[in-house]
C-alpha cells in the first residue's frame, strides 16, 4: 500500500508540472491551437482524481480494486511524461523527459512567481518541509484566484489610522528567453506536427482518468456499505422522549435561529451575490475542488472590521439552506457579549443542530457524555464526525459556517484547532466549512501552520495583470476588500439614500451627489457607509452642513463614533453614557429596552426624566445601538398586567463601538478615544450597582403588598441581590460611591423586602430573604431607655444596617460602617444605645441561620454575635465602643450550644469565652443554678477552665440552688449541684464518642483537676451523719 501511495503522490507532482509547463505555453503562445486548452483542462481535472485516490489509499483499508490500478497509475505516469515534452521550451534535452518513472522526471520551467526584489512576499510563505511527511496536506485547497488574498501588512487593525491601499503582486519582467521564452520555430512547430500526438496523448489520458474514477467510485461504494453496518454499533438505542431529553441538555443557552434571522434582516439586494454567483461558490457546494483557482471545501473570508463580513454569512447561510433543502447543513454565531471561549458551545450546538435533522440520530459517545454530566469538546467533536458520516450514508454533504471567529474570547487556539480539523483532516472529507473573521494575528499564524505543514504557497493574484500565480493550499482564503464588495457598497449606498425618507426632500442631483462621496470613500466598510447616512440625517434640512460634512469625512469607524458623540446635547450624556455602559456589559442582564431607559436615568436631572423613553434612546444614540423586538416577553418573576406589552431590546449595533468605548489612548497623556465616554470594566461594574442599587431607594415609600414591583424595580432587586454574592462584595466595599448606594437599602424594613412577601419569592432572592428574618420589637416591649432617635421606628437606624450585615455575613461593609466618620462621630450614649437596642430574628427563615434561638427572643447585637459565634463582627463592635455591662449573662449565651458543625471540637468556643471574659463580660453571673465554671468543667474543655478561671479566681464556685436555669430549662442535672472537684471526676463530656477516647478524658480530667487544685479548690466537708436512734422496745 504505502508503494501506491508514494506512486499516486509522485504522479500528482508530475500532473502539475504538466499543468504549469502547459499554463507557461499557452501564457507565452499566442492563439495556442485548442487541443492544448483540453490537456490543460484534462490535467487538473486528473490531480483532482488522484487526490482522491491518495486520501483513500492513506486513510482506508486497502481492497481488491487499489490492488488492480497499478497498471493504470503507469500508464498515467508516461503519458504525463509524453506531454510534457510536447511543450518543453528550446534547448531542452529530450533525454530528461525519456523516462517513463516519474520519480525521474523533473520541471525544467522556474516557478512563474514576480522576480523583482520589491515584491510583496506572500503571508503564507515558509520553508519547504519533506513533502512525504505531508501527503495528507498535499494539493488539499488554494487561495481563490478571483479573490486576492490581503497581505498583513496590507492594512491595520487599528481604526484610528487610514486604511493602507490594497496591495498584490505585481506582473513579473519577461521571463528569461534561456529557460522559458517559446522561439518562433517553437510556436510554428505545434500546429503542423505535434497536433496529432497530443490528440493521441489526451485520448490517453482521458481513458486512464475514467478507470481511475471507476475504481475509486467502486470502493467508496464498498465504504459506504461498512458504514452502514456500522450504524448499529455507534447509535444509541434510545426512545423519542429519551433522544429529546439528551438533546435539550445538550442545547447551550443561546438561540442561533433568533440570532440568524437578526443578521437576515440586514441583508441587502444585489450586495452579496457576488460570492455565490462565482463557479468557485458550486464547487464549495459540491465538495470543493483541487484545480488551481478552485474552492476548496474550507473557506476562510475575512476583512476588515465593518465590512460586513456577519451579513455576509447570513446571506450565505440562507443560500446553503436552499441548495440542501434545510437538510445537513449548521451555523454558529460567535459573539463577544458571551465573553467565553467558543469551542464547547459551538460544538454542542451543531451536533444537537445536525441530530435533530435524520430523526435526533444520537451516537453512543453522547448518551455517555450525558450520563457523565460534562461537556467535553473532543468527545463532542468524536459525535460531530459520527453525526457527519451518517449524513454521509445518507448520501447527502453536511455544511458548517462559523462566523466571527475573531470574537471568541482569547486564547483561541483550541477553536482554531477544531476548524482547522473540521476543515482540512480527510475523516470529515464530506464536510464544506466556511468561517469568516478578521484578519487578526492569532488566526493568520494558524492558517500559516496548515501551509506550513506541506511547504505550499497560496494563490496571489492580481486583478489589474494578466499573470497569476497557482500554488495548492488546503483552504480557500478570500478577502472582503476586493472589487467586487466595492461594487456591493455602490448599490447598497445607492438603496439607503434613495429609501430614506428625510432625504427625498434633496434634489436627485444632490442625491446623486451625495451617493458618490460616500461610496468612494467607504474603504470597504458597510458599517461605515450606515453611520455616515446616520450622521447625515441629524443636519438634512441643512445642506449647506451635509456638504460641510461630505468634505470632511471621517476615515475610520473610531472617527465616526467619536463624532456621533459630540454631536450628542450635553443634557443628554448623562443618560448616553449610562445607557452605552450598560449595553456594553456583560453582566448587566438588562432584558428589555424599556428597563434600560430606567436604567439610564440614573444621573439625569428630576425634573427632566420623563422626556426619556426607548425612541430618544434611539435618536440619542443613532447608529451605535440597535433596537429589535422581542419574540417572547422577558421572564419575570412577580405577576403583572402588560402580557400584550411589544418589548423591545437594545444592544450595540457593531463590535466596533464597545471597541472604541474600551480603546486605550496612543500615548501617555493623550486623550482616549471615546473622551469622556471611554469606559473600562471597573467603571461598568462600579456604575451597574449604583444604578440598581439607587434604584431600591426609589421605591414607593407607601408601597402596599397588592402592588407588583415595575419591571426596573423588580431588576434593581434581581441584580443587586446578585451584587451581595461573590467579588462584587468586594467592590462595593473599595469604591465609596458605590458603598452609599448600597447602605440605605440595608436598613430593615424597606420597600424592595417587604415585597417578598411569601416563601416563593424569598427563595427566589436569596440575599435579600435573610433581611426577611429581621423584625422590630413591638411597641412596649423595649426597654424604657431605649428610646429611637427616629420617630415611628423601634430600632435605630444604625442597629437595622448592623444586623442586617451579620444576616449577610459581610463582615468587611461592618468594618468600614463602624469606621466610617458618620458612626465614630456619634455620642457616646447614642453608641451605646445602639449595642444595647433589641429586635427580633427569625432563625427559619433561612436555612443557612444557626438554631440557637427561637422566635420571638430579645435580640441585641452582641447576643446575635455570640449565639452564632461571630467572632469578626464581636470585635469589631468591641473596637467600636461595645461593652458587656448590659449582658450579665453573656457568658452562659457564650456556652449555650458549645459544639456545632463549624466547632465540632469546641475551639471556637473557646475563642469567643476569652474573647468576652478579657473584654469585661461577668464570669460569675448571680442567681443562677450553675455556674459557668461547672458548666466548662461538665465539658472537660481545659481551655475554658482556664480562662474562667483567670477571670473570677474561685475554683470553688457553685450555683445558688434556688436560682434560674440560665437557658429557661426545668431540667435539673446532677452536675448541677456539685463541686466542680466532683464533676471532674464523674462527668462524660459531649464528645466521648467511643472507648477509644477514653485516655484522653482521663488527661483531661488529670489536667483540669490540676488547674483547680492550683487556684484553690477544695470538696467541701460533708455533715456527719445523724447518730442513729437507740429504741427502747420495753418503753
């Protein structure tokens, strides 16, 4: 097998040699006789045939028809070797061509490339590698000869810089009369002697290129007939409601029809037929071609940003429907709001895309995936190449666009990979792909590594000479800044100026016009022939302005932009700027237009908010946002009564306008683009929560349950519960702008908690749920000194934030609250106050709340922090001025629940006892049945024997047995009563699980015993008994 296939790689090499010597003739012989065109033809139709023949040979098994067309591949082999000699140029020894090997034959002819020194070098340009290491690359695609291919140097991705000019190759001098040039004996020598050979000769050839073919077809056939019976063993046995349940968990979270029909919308007549109205668009279609100038079955069509590269594929798409009839054929819209790395969910969606299409067809290796729970990419491309054959079987081609690749998040070298693979590897041979991006860095270098791979160079043409140069690439490259798009912005130029109303109102010579100065200086770029059109709108009824404007241009899109804003009312950036950032975010969950408009608001004047709704955003805003209608209402969770309400959505209308808002400034010092309206990401995160959170404090103040929160309200609430989780917490503490937003929505009792008003909802928001949990004492049952200092409330201002901050478990807001100068300048007794102001906590309300409490129990904040073990917030209100003079029994609350999930062993327990005993808590409350010293003893914990013991200086304390049980217990302990002597001695403590821990409460029964002795503790001497009774029986 591997002789065959060295064979076929060595006739391929030869076939184009006589391609090229026969390209070279006809170049350089005027009126060439046409028997020469048909051997041209024939030839690169044959190097089509033996590449398929090379990729069956090195990619299947081998039959009994490969082991019968030896003979054919010989004869094939002289009879290339027959017509090459016929146009060998002068001076040639016939004796290099006398061989029938075609390892032996060579081409005379130097590559037909520009030879003059200045000429651009081509990008995909690399060192030639050993091409019997890269057969399976070899001859796999070229570079379209219609499109030419744009150097990296041909323009920057930079759009604050002019747009360099094409640049191609150039026609190369006269080639040298000694190894090429056709003498005129030469040209006169066909017609009269070689004509009748070289009939002969391609008679030949077309016979041993048909045998070729029935071979190759008769073992496709035999493949296809393995496949088949291999079906079995890869599918799934699964019902119709079990492929369904694989399918949706398959589905990633995006909608590509919704998506697609957006981008259809915009497609414009007679601006993108120019591809599909090519030959090399059919051969795409039918497979791709290996012919110099063909389509390969990988497309790669990129451009510059703006030029429309996304309609484009749309259009395309459409078109790829048609031809299959909606059957074998997927989309992919990589899109940079998603911020991710598109490999998996562009994966996930074709496979489940292409199995809903032959009955949700479903191979085994993803019903193990789902089982498993996890997306892998390779496993999910393994089902894509499955999916695929089975398309195959059914004798159908399958067909993929993917575009925008450049809008992936970085790195992409893993989507570039599964392209690549999907593009150019022989198993998916039955697959046309087509992606379109930028010609960006990344994606450039890894198009080069293809090339590389088999040391080809791609197809560079030049519209404006007559020479081309030919050379095999496995893609077809084609640039979207080429004649024919220049042409397309003609026409699409020509239809928006003539379909817009404002401008009928212009003569048909100022029209005409108008519709010049902008196609010729559109470079390209549809986005920016739509944000001119835009601009001019603004000043139609001024033509004195619209010519102003037409002599002064703007050269890129970052111009553009830059100008749309200044045109904007300085009463109006306000609400742009807001708007604009939280289109751009990606975390923002704005989902409807009408929510953003109140969103927007957030800076604007009072008195000016109610002139804003979605048509001024609109006017405001212009061509840097779209907006489209909502095919379903946005979720929402509160019930309301505008079910028929359209809804609307706004986003950017290009990836090049959140570009500009983020782009850097060329140099230190130096303005940014977008002036005051750049942004970056702290700025976006910074301004989302002070929206929403300024929204809370909006609310109603006499809001009543029966009223449902407005779509703004009930997204301020959703995003800023969000806002309390993870790292935003920490934003909010470090930006104090942001953190007097958020403070006044912590105070209990607001409108935005009251409104979850039953256990379906809190669930729902589970941040602000735990405020729920937050109660006033009623009315008399405070303390007389604990009057509020705000009138109608039972707890101070102060109290509410600090408790809710322990509810939430935010320490660090807690710290910067009590440092901040607002608390630290309060009076001393005002500070007191607030540590010794109750309230109430319901525990069941979150599941996350400690159960050392029930309903209903006074709370202060220091019993809070200690009956949870809040050892962060206890200091920081201990650092703050809290004291225990108030809490004689803090202590006992301290020991109430010792051991928890989070203290299994007591430590932190011990933490919190010493921290309130060298803080001033009583180690000794009165009138109590025990003391905390028996109760730390009764534990056997050293510890807190100790640090009790530091504090009171009496190992002899005992309860008063007529006192309170400290907890409200009726149960009466033994322990109760005795010396703490004793009840070392006798006590098992809680954590004795076995007999295994017996030594060790024997050491710490040695050791308590011990501090005991050591401060004094004695058993107290117990009453003789009572002399017994002497009875008299006589008396």
């Amino acid at each position: 097998m591997a002789e065959t296939v060295l064979l076929v790689y060595d006739i391929i090499k030869l076939s184009v040699e006589v391609a090229n010597s026969v390209t070279e003739y006809l170049q350089n012989v005027k009126d060439a006789p046409r028997i020469v065109r048909n051997i041209n033809q024939e030839v690169y139709t044959l190097t089509g045939v033996l590449e398929n023949l090379r990729a069956s040979l090195e990619y299947e098994e081998v039959s009994a028809s490969k082991a019968s067309i030896m003979n054919t591949l010989n004869n094939c082999a002289d009879t290339l070797c027959e017509l090459k000699k016929l146009v060998a140029p002068e001076g040639v020894d016939d004796l290099e061509f006398s061989s029938p090997s075609p390892r032996k034959a060579r081409n005379t002819y130097c590559s037909f490339v520009p030879r003059n020194e200045n000429r651009p070098i081509s990008p995909f340009h690399m060192p030639h590698t050993d091409v019997n290491s890269n057969m399976a690359s070899l001859m796999q695609g070229q570079i379209s000869r219609e499109y030419p291919v744009i150097h990296r140097d041909q323009h920057t991705l930079n759009m604050n810089q002019q747009l360099i000019p094409l640049r191609t190759a150039t026609p190369s001098p006269a080639p040298s009369r000694k190894r090429s040039a056709m003498s005129l004996t030469a040209r006169l020598k066909w017609p009269l002697f070689q004509q009748p050979k070289a009939r002969e000769l391609l008679n030949q050839l077309e016979r041993q290129r048909s045998l070729l073919s029935l071979a190759i077809e008769a073992d496709n056939t035999m493949n296809l007939s393995s496949i088949n019976h291999s079906v079995r063993e890869i599918e799934a046995t699964l019902d119709d409601g079990e492929k369904r349940r694989i399918l949706g968990w398959l589905k990633p979270n995006i909608d590509m029809y919704e998506f697609h029909n957006e981008q259809h919308d915009k497609q414009e007549d007679e601006t993108c037929e120019w591809i599909t109205n090519s030959q090399g668009w059919k051969q795409w279609l039918d497979g791709g071609s290996s012919e110099p100038g063909g389509y390969r079955r990988f497309i790669w069509i990129y451009g510059i940003p703006g030029a429309g590269k996304t309609v484009l594929a749309s259009f395309l798409i459409d078109n790829i429907a048609a031809h299959c009839l909606a059957t074998g054929y997927s989309y992919y819209y990589c899109h940079n709001e998603r911020n991710q790395e598109e490999t998996t969910s562009l994966l996930r969606w074709v496979v489940g895309d292409l199995s809903r299409q032959i009955d949700r067809f479903i191979p085994k290796e993803l019903e193990q995936m789902n089982e498993s729970g996890n997306y892998d990419w390779r496993r999910l491309l393994d089902c894509l190449l499955v999916i695929t054959r089975q398309f195959q079987r059914l004798g159908r081609r399958v067909y993929l666009v993917v575009d925008a690749v450049d809008e992936s998040r970085k790195p992409r070298g893993r989507l570039l990979d599964v392209l690549i693979k999907i593009g150019t590897d022989p198993s998916f041979e039955h697959v046309s792909l087509l992606m379109t991006s930028r010609d960006e860095q990344d994606i450039r270098d890894a198009m080069i590594d293809i090339e590389s791979a088999g040391g080809l160079l791609p197809t560079i043409e030049d519209r404006n000479s007559a020479y081309t140069i030919d050379s095999s690439t496995p893609y077809t490259a084609i640039t979207m800044s080429n004649g024919d798009v220049m042409q397309a912005i003609e026409k699409y130029v020509k239809k928006q100026v003539i379909r817009n109303v404002r401008f009928k109102t212009w003569p048909a010579e100022f029209r005409e016009r108008v519709e010049k100065e902008l196609a010729r200086n559109a470079r390209g770029m549809f986005r920016w022939v739509a944000c001119q059109i835009d601009l001019l709108e603004r000043i139609y009824l001024e033509r004195d302005k619209v010519l102003e404007a037409l002599s002064n241009l703007p050269e890129t899109l970052f111009d553009t932009y830059a100008r749309i804003i200044e045109s904007i009312p300085p009463e109006e950036r306000a609400f742009a700027r807001t708007a604009l950032a939280l289109i751009c975010s990606n975390t923002s969950n704005i989902k409807s237009a009408d929510v953003l408009v109140q969103a927007s608001l957030h800076n604007v004047r009072h008195g000016a908010m109610h002139k804003y709704d979605i048509d001024m955003l609109k006017r405001i805003l212009g061509c840097l946002v779209k907006i489209t209608d909502l095919k379903k209402k946005p979720i929402t969770i509160f019930r309301r009564d505008d079910e028929g309400f359209p809804f609307q959505k706004a986003s950017l209308a290009h990836y090049t306008v959140r570009e500009f808002l983020f782009a850097k400034s060329k140099s230190d010092g130096d303005p940014r683009p977008a002036g005051e309206f750049a942004l970056s990401d702290t700025d976006i995160r910074k301004l989302e929560m002070q929206v929403v959170f300024n929204g809370l404090q909006q609310w109603d103040g006499k809001f009543q349950p029966p009223r449902c929160p407005t779509r703004y309200e009930e997204h301020c609430l959703e995003m800023s519960d969000s806002a309390l989780r993870g790292d935003r917490r920490n934003l909010i503490v470090r930006y104090q702008s942001v953190w007097d937003s958020v403070v006044p929505c912590l105070i209990p009792g607001r409108v935005h908690v009251k409104s979850l008003r039953n256990e379906k909802l809190r669930r729902r928001f589970a941040k602000w749920r735990k405020l729920c949990a937050f109660e006033d004492m009623s009315a008399g049952t405070q303390a007389s000194n604990m009057s509020s200092i705000h009138t109608g409330r039972r707890t101070r201002r102060e109290t509410g934030v600090l408790a809710s901050l322990i509810l939430l478990r935010w320490p660090e807001f807690a710290q910067k609250y009590v440092q901040n100068p607002d608390f630290e300048n309060l009076a001393p007794g005002v500070k007191q106050a607030i540590w010794r102001d109750e309230f109430l906590i319901d525990p069941l309300i979150d599941d996350s709340f400690p159960r050392t409490f029930v309903k209903g129990e006074p709370m202060t904040l220091l019993r809070l922090c200690v009956l949870w073990k809040r050892l962060d917030f206890l200091e920081l209100f201990i650092n703050a001025g809290a004291n225990f003079v108030h809490e004689p029994d803090i202590v006992f609350l301290a020991l109430k629940n010792p051991y928890s999930e989070d203290d299994n062993d007591g430590s932190i327990t011990g933490q919190l006892l010493k921290m309130l005993l060298e803080r001033g808590a009583d180690p000794n409350p009165a009138g109590y049945i025990y003391t905390p010293l028996q109760d730390a003893v009764h534990h056997l914990e050293e510890s807190w024997v100790q640090n009790l013991l530091i504090e009171c200086r009496d190992a002899n304390l005992m309860g008063d047995p007529g006192g309170e049980h400290p907890y409200g217990s009726n149960t009466d302990r033994q322990w109760h009563k005795q010396h703490p002597l004793e009840i070392c001695r006798t006590t098992k403590p809680q954590w004795q699980e076995s007999d295994a821990m017996e030594e060790q409460i024997k050491k710490s029964r040695k050791q308590i015993e011990l501090l005991l002795t050591q401060y004094g503790a004695r058993l107290p001497l117990r009453p003789p008994p009572p002399p017994s009774a002497i009875i008299n029986l006589c008396d």
